[in-house]
C-alpha cells in the first residue's frame, strides 16, 4: 500500500533528519503523530477519531480530524511500541501497530479509508528506538545504541560521537565542538532540563567536571546543527537532546559493575613519548529500576551511577621511588622543605611534600515520576542530582614538581528539578508546560592556606619546585541558579499546523575569581629563595583586603517567543516558516569605574539589559518520489556564548579590587602567609591604597554598542533509498551542504591602548616595526579589556552518510565532512585577559580572520554492528568505531618575550607590542634570505631559522606572515571495540550480560599505532625577538624548536570489563 511504502523507506529514513525540521517538538522531550485521513475517493474525511495507545504504560490519547481530515497529537511518550486504531463512522476501521517514535519528531501517517474488512498494518520497518542512523548533520541514538557504545567514560560523548560533525577533544575535559564551533557553544538538554555550563568555565561543556547523568537512564538522543524551527534556541554550535526513560507496567531494571585498570592498559607515554609507568584503577557501579506505582496511572523509573578512581601520584623526585621521576633530586626537594619550614617559619601543611593520596570520585541520581492524569492529561516530575570531586594540579611532566598543598579539590554539585504537564484541550489544540530549575555549586578547596612560592631554577637542570595555593585557587567560588518556565502550544487550523511559545529563563550568578589574594612569589634559585630574595611578587584583592568584596553578583533575564506555522501543501512538499524573538534584561549593573572611563571615553558599566534579537527561519521538504528527498533551510541562530564573558565586567570593574607587581623583592615568612602589611615597604599593605594609587589592574568591560551574536545558517541535503540486488534493500544515502556566515562574532580589545607617536618607520604618525605592525605606549598599570563585535568570519561544510542493517544481524554506518572554517577570536577562556592575549594576531587589537580553532578539515567515521545468538536465546552483539580525522590547526608564532620588558613577569612582557599580550602569540613574520626587516643575534641563527622555516613547509609565505591556523596538528585514528555477551539469569525473564571494551584497539595490535600528539593552545613558536634595533627591524635570537606532544591517556590502549544483570 501507498502508506506502507512510503513510511517504511522515505519517511522513516529521512525522518531522522533533524533537518526536516518542519517535524520537530520543542525541547524534545516528547513525540508526536500527525497526518491526514481520506476517504475512498480521495477527499477529506472529518470526524474520524484517531486513538493512539502507549502499550507498555496503557497512555492513550483520541482526537478527531477537522473539517480538512488533519489531525495532529504531541506530547506522546517517546518509543514504544505503540498501537494506532483510526476509527470511522461510515469506512471500515483501520489499525497500525508496532510504531515506534523518535524524540522530538512527527511520525507522519496518512491514510486514505476503504469499505473493505478491518486491515491490522504491522508497521515493519519504522524507526524501533533501538540503534542509531546519521541523516546528513543529523543523528538518532535509541537504547541499543546507547548501551552498546564502544567508549569507556560511559558518556554521552562516547554515543554521540558517531555523528561526522561531533569531535571530541583530547585530554581531561574531552571538549565538546559540534560543526567546527566553539565547545562552549552548545546546548545539552535532557527531559528539557539544561545541562549546558550556564556560567561557562568548564572545557567540557557540563555545568559538572563529569557527564551529570547515568548514561543507562538515558532512553534516545538527538544531535543536530540546523534545526530550523523557531521552538528551539539558545545554541550556536550543536543541539543534543535526550529524554530520560519513565517508568512502563512492568517492574524493570538493572545492576551493573565494570573496572578498568592498570592490568588491563597498555604502557603510557609521557609528553615527549618516552614509556611511563602509571598505576590506576577506576571501577563504575550503578542500577536501574522501573515500575508502576498505580498501573496505567503512575508510573516511577531512577537511575543510580557511582564512579571511583584510585590513582597514585605518577611524578615525584628522583630516586624516590616514584613511577616516574621528575629532574628534581629527592636531596633538592628535601632543601626546598627545610628552607620554607626553618627560614620562614613555615608549617609541614602549609609547605606540603611530595606523597599524597589524590582521589576523584562522581555520584549521579535520576528519579522521575511519570503520571497519567486522564486520557487528556499528562505530567511528569524529575529530580536530578550530580556531585564530583577530584584532586587537581598534580605534577604531570618532568619539568616541575609541585609539592602536595599545592593541590586543590576541585568539586561541584548539581541539582535539577524539572515538572511537565501535557494538556489536550480540544481535538485541535494542545499546550506543553514546563518549570526547570538548575543549581549549581562548584568549589575549589586548596590543600593549604598559604599564597604560592615557585623556586625557579632548581637544580643541574633548572627545573621548578611549587608550593602553597594554587594561584588562581586563592579566593574562587561559583554557584549559579537557573530557573525556566515555558508553555509550548499546538493549534491544527485546516492544512496548517500553527505553534507557538513563550519561555522566561532567569540565571542567578555569584562568582568570586581573585588571583593572588593571598601573594604569588616567584624566586629564581634556591640561593635567592634562602635570602629572601623574590624575583617577583603578585598580590590582588577586592576593598579591604577581602575578596568577597570582588565578587560578581548579578541575575541576567532571557525572554523568548516564538510562532512558526507548518503547511503540509501536499503529501509530497511540507513548508515551515517561524520567527523567534529574544530579549534581554537585567537589573543589575558594575559598579562604575569614573578613571577608566577618563582613560577611555567606555562606560564599564554596560550589560546586556534591553538588547534583543529577531531570528527568522524556514525549511522546506520535498518528497520527489518514495526514494529521493529534497530538504533545505536558512535561518538566524543566537545564544550559546559563556555567561562568564559578561560576568567579567562585575567582577573586574577596577573600583572593588586592585591588584600589584613587584619585581626583586625582600620576601619573609609574613608575606608568604597572606598576612599585610608586609615587611618590605615595596607591598603595599592594602588594597584600598592600591585603588587610590590608580593601580586598578585590568577593567574588564561590555560594548556600549554591543551586538548579540548571530549566525545565518542555510542547508540543502538530498536523501536517497536504494536497494542494491544481491547485497540488500533499503540503503539510505545523505549529502548536505551547509553554510554559515557568523555576525558579530566575539572580540576582545584593550580600549585604553595609544599607539607611539613617533619612530623612525612611521613618517610621524603611529609607530609601527619594519614589518608593519603597531607600536604601543605602556605608560600605566591599567588595561581596559572590552568585549566587542568582529564581522567576516563563516564556515562551509559538506556531510555524506550511508546506513543500513540487514535482517541477519549486521548494521553499518558510514559518514564524511569536510569543514572549512574562518573565525577572528575563538574564545576558549573564560576571561577576558586570556581570551584578549592568547587569540594569534599581527596587531594586537584587530580581529584577524583564520582558520577556525576548532576546526576539523576531514573527518570519517565508521560504526559497524553484529548481533548474532551463538547460544540459543542469548545475544552476541559486536559494535566497532572507527574515526579518522584531520588534526586541530596550529598557528606558527613569534615569541616577543626577551628584551622588550617594561614591566611584569614573563607572562605579561612585551609592552612595546600591546601590554597583557601573551608574547608568543603573534603570528610569525617570516623573513627571506637577507630580509632587510629583520637582524640577527649571531650569523649562525639566519641559517637555523631558514632550515626551520624550510623544514615547517613556510619558505612559500616569506615576506609576511604565517596566516593564522596554516599547519595543523597531526591526524588522529581511533579504533574501539564493544562486545556484550547474554548469559542466562536467575529466574525467567532476567538475564545477564558480560561487557568487555576495548579502547584504542590499534595501539592493542601495534603499540607505535593509535598515538595522539596534540598541541600547547593551538601555536608552535618559531623564534624569538630579543628587541627592535633602531630601524624597527626584530632582532632574533633564538630559533624555537616547538612541537606536538604525546596525549598519554588517548595514546593508549585499555580494557573494561563488567558485567550487567538485566531484570
């Protein structure tokens, strides 16, 4: 039949495709059925009542098509399997069963009546909730998927990352980025409940340090770049959806253990790739359970994980017995010790040693309570609670050892409420309301309550010994509230499905980020460091020396409406146009800084209170027959950006806190200690001193004329089921193109910078070096910091897709994109300084465009599926991952740190270019044979340059500069491995599974294989300026050999294994 054909290979298929956005629900937290009934001649039938019934929890919904024989009913539990009864007074009735649907899409079903006996359709064939397809940019996970991912961390990440768009970063905090974008700009949601970093200071894109939910609590996901309906919102870069599952008739659940450790891991690799030795064990533990309170009526589902990680310091001195030995000797760290604890009166604790016992721990709990009002009445309640703790800063490398109080227990706790009521309130009108709130608390608890002491140049070697509080641990504190209501609303008139919305989100910050609080001290020597003698010291606090008085405090309010009408014009063309408008509004303000607007003419004191913004969209789909599918859009994206960026201008106003520098200070135990006043006459012994000095330090500051961010994004993608004889039915193929052009992008600039007036290469006018970048005046310890717009920056992007499963047990996935992205400043920190100093530039406050940070030139993907019973009644399942993608850019530098100090530690050197500039992220000029823009240290140093620049690839830009993001870091291949095996349960109906995971399968067959090198902040110098000479011209004196480092964790091979009992 028509219907059948259709379903079973364009409108399942396709439908997948978050890009048929025409379909999709509002948070995604529920499904949805809609259609047209015909009589037999082919003309609208009203009055047909339509019953759709939720079999395992007995939810049932009826509505009647209007006058047109259009019928649409949302708010459906996701998966199934549903039974469908179309019930007519004059034609024969008909029923559908075995229907599954999908988070946050329509299932379309259309049927034309007959007078011919009752037809029962078993819907073979439609989506099942069970594993997962790639449509284009587009990705559904269902709970086979889920459980079946091939990854250790038991994150969403490990799921998602089948999608081509989705990359998942190296190291720790595995950052997120979706289409190329910053990870921070993302949108994470579950049962509707934001699971986004609101405050954005974590990497990795959770408010928590880990994934914040049990992954076996999740029932389906969704990952998508363009979806065109005005409900959704809040996101620049990827939207991930995903529902919790709910409680059914049937009692269900399950208990599961699985371990990972040092036995079961293949040799580590340090930085340098040398073979390591590290001791770790990590075991994960949880359960499920599901059952009905009152059958048919309430409904209870939770979910339970506990992660536990027993790790050993890796690092300590040498011939201590450590694992790995750093290029400190036990003798000189025992010096270091006694020097703190006999000279300045220093205690055990407060100077801390080199044997700990670091920990890191995470709990998660889901609870949800599901509850069938009537048959036109729905809630639903979820409580969710995450809470992690690890120890941080711990030595990593050879080159500097930090003594045990410098650690610090980096901790949070979430806790999201969410309640839901779905409401039927006539056969063409429907309304979804939700109330969410976030809370979080992150905390930072040094091991010591003492400033920081770094001895540089210790030993033959010259390494560093650290102690006492972590410099930016020594007044930091975040939590944040967000609270959302929203009512979402459906309204069936004729051929036209008409929604609309509106959501008020209210986010509550108190944040305090003080640096050196308690006095940062840096000694060059163990003999300095014995006479007191600091090479520098770095004090801030707010008024009074308390750093409370810093603090950012402030609650930023976001409305949003939206309407968007969906025309189904035919069987065929489906058309959706929507407009969304946002609008911003605050109360609170920075306190207002009178000498830095006198320095600026900028009032520090802007917010985003009253801006707003107007998002048109539109789709289109097009059915050219029952294999080929024609799909497109264009609309405006805003939202996504860190809530830190705007946070920096309270808590950096330059009137409630100050900060100073001193450099070859006499140092005693007092001021190590944080007590003030010190003894040497050269600390000032308060802030409020400080402030009335006019040393405020950096200002961080809004744009008056501060645009909101936006993105115009346009897709078209063709969809294409095949069959090909002999090898199978039903191939789906997806090619998409998509295109960005960012607006108002980002930018940092310091408002307060002046050029030099005169030099003998600028005529008279500003300054510039022989190669033609701009001079600046450092003529006060002040910065303005000011968030801005930037223009220019876009990206291209191309997605294929091939999908199939066969009937005997074999599923394939098989996905490329490509990505070409140009961005001026991408953001990755979370303050101003940084983002201002370590974005690569020629001159310092223009937005030069580049090649996107985050972009991934090349990426291929490939997950293959096997499910096989070689025991009767018991599954084998065999899922396997491959990835192969290009490397993240680099940018080669110069490092303009030696010769051009005016003031300041080496972090803050090179006043001559632009003050608070990081020195080795100017891009690189690159001098030919005998360039007259450049002079050498030594002879020999053009030679080394010359073979360097040679070696790198760059002779071709000699003459000017390295364009920003031209080499790349090297490609990375990645080869998973997941095998679950059945066994029989305890009693009838339960059943156990064996989990064995291979990760990083390549490095298991070849250790030199499944290696990661990754780069420090995306930038390799190149060489060293030591000062201008008189004509302008650099005077180079080193030649840098910097280079891409080993990933230890990523660069080896490890097993789990556990075991799961399923009930």
């Amino acid at each position: 039949m028509n219907f059948k054909a259709k379903l079973s290979r364009v409108a399942i298929a396709v439908a997948l495709s978050a890009g048929l956005s025409s379909a999709a629900l509002a948070q995604q937290t529920s499904s949805g059925i809609r259609g047209t009934i015909l009589d037999p001649a082919g003309a609208p039938e009203a009055g047909v009542d339509i019953t759709v019934t939720h079999l395992p929890s007995g939810t049932r919904r009826t509505v009647t098509t209007n006058e047109d024989g259009n019928y649409t009913i949302q708010g459906l539990r996701v998966g199934g399997p549903y039974k469908v009864t179309i019930d007519s007074k004059e034609f024969e009735d008909q029923t559908l069963d075995g229907l599954f649907l999908q988070l946050g899409q329509f299932e379309k079903i259309n049927r034309k009546l007959n007078s011919n006996d009752v037809e029962v359709i078993t819907v073979s064939g439609s989506s099942t909730g069970s594993y997962y397809e790639n449509i284009g940019a587009s990705s559904y996970f269902g709970e086979e998927a889920i459980l079946g991912q091939s990854g250790l961390t038991r994150d969403i990440k490990d799921v998602i990352r089948a999608n081509p768009l989705v990359s998942v970063g190296t190291g720790g905090s595995r950052e997120l980025s979706i289409a190329g974008n910053n990870p921070r700009f993302n949108s994470i949601t579950v049962d509707g409940i934001s699971q986004n970093d609101n405050f954005g200071l974590n990497g990795g894109g959770f408010p928590t340090q880990r994934s914040p939910f049990p992954l076996d609590a999740l029932d389906q996901i969704t990952v998508d770049t363009v979806p065109f309906t005005a409900k959704q919102g809040g996101f620049t870069g990827g939207l991930i959806n995903a529902v919790f599952k709910s409680g059914t008739n049937e009692v269900s659940g399950n208990f599961f253990y699985e371990k990972i450790g040092d036995e079961l891991a293949g040799d580590t690799v340090d930085s340098r790739g040398n073979d390591t030795e590290i001791t770790f064990g990590e075991v994960t533990y949880g359960a499920t359970f599901g059952a009905p309170i009152i059958k048919d009526k309430l409904f209870f589902f939770g979910a339970y994980q506990k992660l536990d990680i027993d790790t050993a310091l890796e690092w300590g001195p040498a011939g201590a017995g450590f694992p790995n030995d750093t290029d400190i000797t036990l003798d000189e760290i025992n010096e270091v010790i006694n020097i703190a604890q006999n000279v300045y009166s220093l205690s055990s604790d407060q100077v801390g040693g080199f044997e700990a016992s670091p920990v890191e721990e995470d709990e998660s709990i889901v609870a949800k309570l599901d509850w069938n009002i009537n048959d036109y009445h729905r809630a639903s309640l979820t409580y969710q609670y995450n809470k992690g703790n690890v120890t941080a800063n711990l030595t990593n490398n050879n080159g500097t050892l930090t003594l045990s109080s410098g650690f610090y227990n980096r901790s949070d706790e979430l806790q999201n409420y969410s309640a839901k009521l779905y409401s039927d309130w006539s056969d063409n009108f429907s309304t979804e309301i939700a109330f969410n709130v976030q809370d979080v608390d992150n905390g930072q608890v040094s091991f010591s309550d003492i400033g920081s002491v770094t001895i540089e140049e210790v030993g033959e070697l010259e390494s560093d010994v650290e102690f006492g509080t972590d410099p930016s641990r020594h007044a930091n504190k975040l939590s944040s509230k967000n609270t959302t209501f929203r009512i979402d609303a459906n309204y069936l008139w004729d051929d036209h499905n008409i929604e609309f919305g509106i959501e008020n989100q209210s986010l509550e910050v108190f944040n305090i980020f003080l640096q050196n609080s308690k006095g940062t001290v840096v000694f060059e020597g163990l003999e300095n460091f014995r006479n007191g003698l600091a090479a520098s010291y770095d004090y801030q606090n707010g008024i009074a020396n308390n750093p409370a008085n810093a603090a950012a405090e402030f609650t930023n309010d976001t409305l949003m409406l939206y309407v968007q009408d969906t025309w189904d014009i035919n069987d065929d063309l489906t058309l959706s146009l929507g407009v969304r408008y946002e609008r911003f509004s605050s109360d609170d303000r920075p306190e207002f800084n009178e000498a830095s607007f006198a320095r600026t003419g900028v009032r520090n004191d802007a917010t985003f209170d009253g801006r707003d913004v107007v998002l048109p969209r539109f789709s289109f789909n097009y059915a050219f027959n029952d294999d080929v599918t024609l799909r497109g859009g264009i609309g405006m994206f805003a939202g996504g950006q860190p809530n830190v960026w705007l946070g920096n201008s309270f808590s950096q106003a330059g009137v409630n806190s100050g900060q100073f520098q001193a450099q070859d200070v006499q140092i005693t135990g007092a001021d190590i200690t944080g007590v003030l006043p010190a003894a040497s006459a050269a600390i000032p012994g308060t802030v409020d001193e400080l402030l009335a000095s006019g040393a405020e330090g950096v200002v961080s500051l809004l744009d008056p004329d501060f645009d909101i961010p936006t993105d115009i994004r346009s897709q078209i993608g063709v969809d294409y089921v095949f069959d090909i004889p002999g090898i199978g039915e039903q191939f789906t193929w997806s090619t998409e193109y998509i295109y960005t052009d960012r607006d108002d992008a980002p930018h940092w600039i310091d408002v307060s910078l002046p050029g030099i007036s005169q030099s003998p290469t600028s005529g008279g006018s500003t300054a510039l070096t022989a190669t033609g970048q701009t001079l600046y005046v450092d003529d006060d310890e002040n910065r303005d910091l000011m968030l801005t717009n930037s223009s220019g920056g876009r990206s291209n992007i191309i997605t294929t897709s091939l999908n199939k499963s066969w009937e005997q047990g074999v599923s394939m996935s098989l996905s490329y994109a490509y990505q070409d992205i140009t961005e001026a400043n991408q953001g990755t920190s979370s303050t101003s300084q940084s983002n201002y100093r370590f974005s690569p530039q020629i001159n310092r406050n223009d937005a030069l465009l580049g090649t996107g940070r985050f972009e991934t030139e090349h990426r291929l993907v490939a997950s293959i599926g096997y499910k096989t019973e070689f025991f009767s009644g018991y599954e084998t399942n065999f899922n396997l991952f491959f990835e192969r993608r290009s490397g993240r850019p680099i940018s080669y530098t110069a490092a303009m740190d030696r010769g051009l100090l005016e003031f300041g530690s080496d972090e803050f050197r090179n006043a001559a270019f632009s003050p608070e500039f990081n020195s080795g992220n100017y891009l690189a000029y690159i001098p030919d044979v005998n360039d007259p823009n450049v002079v050498y240290a030594s002879p020999e140093l053009e030679a080394e340059l010359q073979a360097s620049i040679a070696q790198a690839g760059l002779a071709g830009y000699a003459g000017g500069f390295v364009p920003k993001g031209a080499a790349s870091e090297p490609w990375i291949t990645t080869l998973d491995l997941s095998v679950t095996q059945e066994i029989p349960g305890l009693m009838e109906g339960h059943k156990g599974r064996l989990i064995f995971i291979v990760d990083n399968l390549l490095n298991l067959v070849d250790s030199s294989a499944g290696r990661v090198k990754t780069s420090n902040f995306g930038t390799f110098r190149l060489y060293d300026v030591d000062t201008l000479d008189s004509q302008g011209r650099y005077v180079i004196d080193r030649v840098r050999d910097d280079s891409t480092a080993f990933d230890s964790d990523d660069s080896t091979w490890r097993i789990k294994i556990g075991i799961s009992y399923d009930f």
